[in-house]
C-alpha cells in the first residue's frame, strides 16, 4: 500500500526506539519471553527481563559493534536459532545503523 497523495513521508521506524522509549517510560515493565534468553548476562537462567535490562542490552551491544568497525548501511549477519534472540540482534544493529 502506498502513501496517500500529498501525505508526509513516514518517518524510519525502529524496534530499538519503542524499546528504548519503553525503558524511559516504564524501566520495570517485564518481558516475558518463550525461552532463556542467550544473548543477556545471566539470561540462560530465566524467562522475564526487564525493558530497561534489554535496551541497555542493545545499547551495549550497539557501542561494541561500533568499536568493531560497523557502519551505516554495513551488512551484519546473524547466525543462530528463531527466538526473541533474534528480535534482539537484529535491533542491535539499528542504533549504528546496520
């Protein structure tokens, strides 16, 4: 579907912003995940993190694929298993632009 004549050009959207924006809103909002999560400190043990405990995970994250060299429009691939693990590594890149 495309955009109506006139309209305004929709803005990027990003998972990692309304994560982000849920952490400022409501830091102890629990997620509760179908699984433990690999990719969080200590998250091979549980199934609920806190919206602030995952978009500092991603800021985290985001700053150390930068030191690594990742760049807007750069290309990362993730190998791993379907899961919110997933969701995760994918919002890492956005921050930096990847």
């Amino acid at each position: 579907m495309g955009s109506l004549p006139g309209a305004p050009a929709a803005a990027p959207f990003y998972l990692g912003d309304l994560l982000a924006e849920a952490a400022d809103d409501n830091p102890g909002m629990t997620v509760t995940t179908n699984h433990p999560l690999n990719l969080v400190d200590g998250g091979r043990d549980r199934r609920e993190f806190t919206v602030a405990e995952l978009a500092g995970v991603v800021d985290k994250t985001a700053h150390r694929l930068y030191a690594a060299g990742v760049r807007p429009a750069d290309q990362v691939a993730v190998i791993m298993t379907n899961g919110f693990d997933v969701v995760l590594a994918y919002v890492f890149g956005n921050p930096v632009g990847a």
